[in-house]
C-alpha cells in the first residue's frame, strides 16, 4: 500500500536529513518508495523554483510568490505525486501545502483563507497521508548558518520567528504528527520510524 509522506517545518530543522534516512530504511525494507521536494521535483517546477528563490528578484510581490508556489506545487502533484501514488509507491516529499501557509500566509501577513484556497485548486486537494512536522523554539535551527543562499533564507529573524510560531501553533489534526527536533537526529529518526510502524507503512 503506498502513502504520500510529507516532513514540514522551519529552515534547518532537520527536513531533508530525516527524509533521507527514512527513504533510505524504505528502500532497504523493499518498499518502493521515491522522495522529492517543494519548490520542484519536476523539470517545470524546478525552474519555477529557480525564480522564487532567486536572492536577485528583491522586488517580488508577496502574491506573485505564494502563485509561483502553487504553480509548481500544481505541475509537482499532477506530474510526479499522484502518479507515483496510483503506481503503488510511497512518495516522500520535503513540504507541501503547510509551508504556503507558514511561509506565504502566516509569516508574510496573507490571509490563511486566500493562500488555502490557491493550493486546494492547485493541487486538487490533494492531502498527504501523514505530516511529520518539526517543532523547534530555537532560533538556531532556523539558519544553516549566518550565511543566506535565497531569498527565503534572506528574510529577517522576524520572518522566521512567525514561520516557527505558525508550526509549533498548529492545532493536532488526524494525519499530524508532531515532532521535536531539539533531540539527537537518531531520536529524530526514532520518533518518525515508530509512526512509520504504528501507521503500517513499515
């Protein structure tokens, strides 16, 4: 039985690290999986990538960028995830709709209603199975390091605060599963693996 796996969260907080591991355990469990990520995995949407992120385009409307994400999210969905999907695959993806509506909606000041209305035509409403979603207070894990490499991770500790707030503010829904990354990556990993059982995906 295949499940689309989501992992959100704030920058640095442990995403793809935790993605590649529980691929990794997938795989060696003979369960055909793929991973792969927002903004992209497709040809399409990783160019529309390359413009949301480019640190050059100062001047992008907050509305022209939470469209260009539900763009790539619509091509992502349609192309890569529900076809993985109806072929018996489990699909892990490094965000979904939740990172719109932290990033787009709660931190850039959008109505949560508006950026929620984009993403279910996007993506058809499309839901995941599970969302493992990375809970921190510690505003260190929201940067790789004092550098910045687009124009998301340029944003000020303000931005990122509200980004951190909106998912350690999140209310339990049925396929939530709320993880704290202030622990050691194998108890990370520990605490996604004992959901992947519980759940009867491993």
């Amino acid at each position: 039985m295949s499940a689309f796996i989501t992992f959100e969260g704030p920058d640095g907080s442990g995403k793809s690290t935790i993605c590649n591991l529980v691929y990794d355990e997938l795989i060696k469990n003979n369960i055909k999986t793929i991973k792969t990520r927002e903004p992209g995995g497709t040809r399409i949407s990783e160019k529309i990538r390359d413009i949301i992120l480019d640190k050059d385009l100062k001047e992008m409307d907050m509305r022209t960028e939470a469209l260009l994400y539900s763009a790539s999210r619509a091509q992502h969905t349609y192309e890569k995830i529900i076809p993985a999907l109806e072929d018996g695959v489990t699909v892990l993806c490094e965000r979904y709709v939740l990172s719109s509506l932290a990033y787009q909606g709660h931190a850039r000041g959008q109505k949560l209603e508006d950026i929620r209305a984009i993403n279910d035509f996007a993506t058809g409403g499309k839901k995941p199975d599970i969302v493992f979603i990375f809970r921190t207070n510690n505003s260190t894990l929201t940067r790789k390091d004092q550098a910045c490499y687009d124009r998301l991770e340029c944003e000020g500790d303000d931005f990122h605060k509200k980004v951190r707030d909106y998912y350690n503010n999140l209310e339990k829904e049925e396929n939530y599963y709320f993880i704290d990354v202030n622990q050691t990556i194998e108890e990370v990993f520990g605490d996604c693996m004992k959901i992947l059982k519980e759940r009867k995906i491993l």
